[in-house]
C-alpha cells in the first residue's frame, strides 16, 4: 500500500503488486544489478509507474522483501482457518522454507538496503514467530501438538531446514526434514 492515508486505485494496487513480484523474481535472480526497466518492462508498467510506487532501488528492495514476509506472515490465519492443525502447520513451514530461499537470493539486493540506512529486518522476528505461534495454537488448544516447543526454537530449526533447500538437489532432504520436524513437534501420550 502507498505510505499516504488513501488507499490506491485498484489499478495502481494491481500495478503495485506486480512490480513487487517481478522485483522478487529479478532480484533473486539477478542480484542488485537487476534493472529497474527490466523490471518495469516485465511487470508490464512504464518507469514512471515504478517510481511513483517506489523512488529509489532501495525502496522497490525493501517493499519487495517486506512483501514476501507480510504474504508468509499474514497467510498463517487463512491456513488455520482452511486445514486441520497439522498440515497448516506443515504447509507453513514449507512457505517458510520457500520465504527464506526467496531472502537468501536477494541478499545482495538487501545488503545494498543495509548500506543506505535501511533495516529491511527490524519487524521480520516479531512478524514470523506472530506467524508460527498463529498456526501452533490449534494444534497445541486440540492437544495434538506438544505445548512446550517454543516459537522461536521452531523458527531456529526452520532457518536451518531452509539451509538444505537453498540447492535445489536438496529440495527433497529439506521436505524430509520438515516431516521429522512435524514428527518431533506432535503430542504423544
């Protein structure tokens, strides 16, 4: 959304979230170096629509990753909502994964961010363990989830899952791991 009090048209929204896509995309990609017309032009827009939303490389990097994390971040209600407690609790984790595959490839792109003075970062632990602890809470209130595994002793162990998924050829090892994980994180009585 625009940082002003209105909220945009529904084409300029559309536009919006179509550059933030491509931007993920390219950034991950291509890094830093990824153009902002390149951008533009495949998002369909011209690039005075790009800065009108975003003025400067910085704040289109910054937008882009906060909008991968608000999307991870905001759909563990909906899959609490739509899935019994353990598989909204295992497809949160494979969004996590596809989250932090996503992070790592922009790094460079957001290190660049880092440098003008900006903290990508600075709500990403609060938002994540909000999420973690969303998709928990069924299964912990239906007694089907241990009570005692801490959110961020999760999030620790899904950064470290996310580690094997960065190859692709480990993209297997990384689902196995996810199901140990959901193994270890079930109530037995």
């Amino acid at each position: 959304m625009a940082t002003g009090a209105r909220p945009l048209r529904a084409d300029a929204q559309r536009n919006r979230d179509r550059l933030l896509e491509v931007a993920v995309r390219a950034f991950s990609q291509v890094g830093p170096d990824a153009t902002l017309d390149s951008i533009a032009k495949e998002a369909g827009v011209g690039i005075g629509t790009l800065y009108r939303h975003f003025p400067t490389r910085e704040a289109l990097i910054d937008a882009a990753y906060r909008n991968e994390l608000a999307r991870l971040c905001d759909a563990a209600a909906e899959l609490v909502e739509t899935l019994p407690p353990d598989e909204a609790i295992r497809t949160w984790m494979d969004r996590f994964v596809d989250y932090m595959t996503t992070k790592r490839g922009m790094s460079d792109a957001l290190r660049a961010v880092i440098a003008s003075g900006g903290n990508p970062f600075e709500e990403s632990r609060q938002r994540l363990t909000a999420g973690i602890t969303t998709v928990l809470k069924p299964g912990v209130e239906a007694g089907t989830v241990r009570a005692d595994v801490e959110p961020g002793d999760i999030l620790a162990s899904l950064s470290g899952v996310s580690l094997a998924a960065g190859d692709p050829s480990q993209r297997d090892q990384a689902g196995r791991l996810l199901d140990l994980l959901m193994d270890g994180l079930r109530y037995r009585r």
